[in-house]
C-alpha cells in the first residue's frame, strides 16, 4: 500500500482513526494546523482540544512566563502542559485504546511592520503505542513566502504532515523526514533544525538527522555542538562573532587544529571581542562526505564523533561557494567573521568558472562573500615540487585579469596571511593519514592530535583493528 501523501487524506485519515486522539495548541500565524482537521471532517474523533492564546498574558498565565513567546522553551512548556492534561483527563477511559498526543506550534509569520520571513518552532509529543512513555520531535521552520498568506498556508499543511508523520513513520525517521515536506515547495521554507527523542527514536542518531536535512535541502545548513546536540544556527550564532574552517576532517590533523588556533589567535587581536563572544565553527560540506554518489554515513558518524571529543561546533552544508556560506552565516549575525584556509581553497575562490551562473560574475561573489566585515585568513602551503619551500599569500598569484583585485583585497585587509601556523604541519594531509591508518603503517600518529588518536584507537574508527 502506497504511503498517503495528500494533506486532504492525512488529516481525515487521522480523523478516521479512533485509535489517536490528541490536542492541538498554537501561537501565532492562526489556527493552521486545527483548521485542517476540521476542514475535512471528522474531527471529534482526533481532537479532544485546539486552543490559541495570541494575547502575551494569556499565554502566560496558561504556560507559564517566558523571555521569548517564540521560542523552544515555550514549545516544550506548551507541549508538556497539552501532552499532561489529556493523559490526565482521558488516559482511564480511553488509555488502553487510544495513543494520545499534543502539538504545538509558536511562529512570527512575516511581519506587516517589519519586511523580514516569519519563523518559529513547532512539536509534537505522542506516543507510539497504548500506555507507553511519550516521544517528542522538535522542529525549526524558517519561513519564506512573501505575503503572510503564504505563510499560514505553509504552517498548517507542515503541521498535519509533523504530526501524521509522527504516528505512522516513528520507525523509519528518515522516510518521515522527507515526508514532511509532502505538498510543500522547498521555495516557501526551511527546516533548519530537527530533534528526535524519546522512546520511539532510541537508536536514532541527531547528527545524522541534521545531515539528511542538509541532503534532502530542506536547509542550506545544520548544526551540532561539542556534545552532539542539535542546536539552531540562528540561536548559537545571534550577536556572535564567527570564525570557521572549511574541511574534510578525515581525521582531523595537527594542520587543521593549528590552523584553527592560529586563526583564533589572530581574530581576538584584530577585533575588540572577548572568547566568550567568538563562536569557532568546524565546517563540513556535503559534497566532502560523499564517498561516489552517496555520503558515507558511518564515515560521517566518525568524523563526527572525532570533532565532538575535541570540543568542536560543527557545521554541516551544501554551500560549495564561499560566498554563499557567507549570505548564510549573516542571516544569523553581523559581527565580524574571518574564515580560515590555505592556499589551495584560495585559488579555488579566484577560479570565474564557479560563478558563470551569477550575473555580476566573481564580482558579484566577492561583493556577497565581503558584504559585512568578514575576512580571509589564509595560511601557507608547501610548493608541491619542494615540500621545504612554502607558497604564501605574497607569493599567490590568480589570472591575470584577476591581480589588481587579488591585490586590493590584500591592502584592504580583506584577505590576511596567517603566517603563524607551525611549517611542520603544513605537508599534512588528511587523506595521507587516513591512507595510513587504514593500511595499518605507522606513522600516522604524530600527524594527529593526541585526543584524535586516543578516540580513534578506543572506538576502533575507519574499521581497522589498533
């Protein structure tokens, strides 16, 4: 039997079930989601509640004060409230039976005052079975239609997709991942944060989820941090200060940390911010997981796992061009930024061919990549014909049409030589050292940190015995 994607047949299917049974509570953007399980009928054997409190006061004096009305933290206290009160009222009479769940939404849809995308939280906490502990997804929206219409429309059709997803798809995350988006279009939102836990999703692994989100380009990018939870870009980066490294991190070498270092080093002299306003940011690329076609998932859990023990923020995207990392990275702040690589990226980022599908070509990249006040640091890098001569920014040299620019960049402070890195570390390589890890030579032990070595011998990684 073919899965139901039509929202019409997912909220009457739910309608039809008497064995679900649930409230439904939002904030903001109207009744989107409720108005579908009315619209088709039904109702009253699905929805014990829906409820609304616009009013700030009401909405405290039901759930309890908050900083933030959208926020995650009144998501879960509407949540936890919603999902107590049923099992409270119906679980005797209907418990053994019935599965029962509470969603709930807050959301900014576009303002009329401000011209600036509606976004917002949405959640839903049920169980999987009769009687049994609850499970709760938690998801982020950024919103993008342009009239606030748009908006509400989009709200409501991904609530009834959450919340059917959440009842028939709880064992195959993945496939009710990409059912979310069941009759939506990828122009009029992103999904760029997702948390699965509870009972139901045990073995389901966060960062992973954050990495099918980024695949299936439900959002150009998601994060985790040191602890491999799943944060939301917009919240650890807001009026941060930012300073990331683009790599493959397979493994993570003594040239990566060093670079990172130095770069830290360098930002928090240029620029009056203190550590705690620095947020250091460890890139991935999708395309840079990939082993063919596909990504390797258990590569990725490795890098993962390596980055996490060493205290790093990841980033996972599919923003190849640096320019477009950067519109990204200012969405969520206007501090100052600085990137960190060698050499080889640099020439990358001199090469037009990226850019024919941009009007104002590599001009218009660089306007985009230096729009605010971010900046290169670039490190050296051996000269491939003799790995004792190093190739600086002085010695770089792009196209020829490209110099005067290249040049300007440099006088202007835009691109900054990061000449302090350690020369030692500058011939490492990742894929060398993996070479050797999986061929079981010697060696590769004094490219690495200690902290990579310890966690790659302790969990066996890249299935080599150690």
């Amino acid at each position: 039997m073919e899965p139901i994607t039509d929202i019409h047949q997912k909220a009457l299917s739910i309608n039809l079930d008497k064995g679900q049974y649930g409230t439904i509570a939002e904030i903001g953007a109207g009744q989107e989601t409720a108005r579908w399980f009315f619209r088709v009928g039904g109702a009253a054997g699905t929805i014990a509640k829906a409820i609304s409190a616009y009013d700030m006061q009401f909405s405290d004096s039901i759930y309890g004060e908050s900083p933030r009305y959208v926020s995650r933290d009144r998501l879960n206290s509407m949540l936890d409230l919603e999902y107590r009160l049923i099992i409270e009222r119906l679980g005797r009479k209907k418990g053994n039976e019935s599965t029962f769940f509470s969603f709930a939404n807050t959301v900014a849809s576009r303002s009329f005052s401000r011209d600036v995308d509606g976004q917002g939280w949405m959640g839903v906490k049920f169980q999987s079975s009769p009687c049994s502990e609850p499970s709760q997804i938690d998801l982020h929206v950024h919103l993008q239609g342009k009239k606030s219409i748009q908006d509400q429309e989009t709200l409501g059709i991904l609530g009834v997709n959450l919340i059917y997803a959440a009842l028939h798809f709880h064992a195959d995350p993945q496939y009710l991942l990409k059912s979310l988006m069941d009759d939506l279009s990828f122009e009029l939102l992103e999904v760029d944060m997702i948390d699965f836990s509870g009972p139901a999703f045990e073995k389901v692994d966060n960062r992973l989820m954050a990495l099918r989100l980024v695949e299936l380009g439900m959002t150009p990018g998601a994060m985790f941090n040191s602890k491999g939870e799943i944060v939301l870009p917009d919240d650890v980066l807001y009026k941060k200060a930012v300073l990331i490294e683009r790599s493959r991190f397979n493994p993570p070498t003594l040239l990566n940390i060093d670079m990172l270092d130095c770069a830290q080093k360098m930002f928090l002299d240029d620029h009056e911010v203190s550590t705690d306003e620095l947020m250091v940011i460890s890139e991935m690329t999708v395309h840079n997981l990939k082993d063919g076609a596909d990504v390797d998932v258990e590569n990725f859990l490795q890098r993962a796992d390596i980055l996490c023990a060493l205290g790093k923020n990841v980033l996972i995207s599919n923003m190849g061009e640096y320019y477009k990392l950067a519109d990204y990275l200012f969405r969520c702040t206007k501090r100052p930024m600085a990137i960190a690589l060698g050499i080889p990226t640099l020439k990358d980022i001199f090469c037009e061919k990226y850019y024919e599908n941009l009007s104002g070509g590599i001009l218009e990249a660089f306007g985009r990549l230096f729009k605010y006040e971010l900046k290169l640091y670039v490190s050296p890098c051996c000269d491939e014909n003799d790995i004792n001569k190093f190739i600086t920014t002085d010695d770089f040299s792009p196209e020829e049409n490209l110099k005067h620019l290249y040049h300007y960049l440099v006088d202007n402070g835009f691109i900054v030589p990061l000449n302090t890195i350690n020369k030692d570390y500058l011939c490492i390589h990742s894929h060398n050292v993996l070479d050797e890890i999986k061929s079981g030579r010697s060696g590769w032990e004094d490219k690495v940190p200690d902290k990579v070595k310890e966690v790659i011998k302790n969990k066996k990684l890249y299935n080599v015995n150690l």
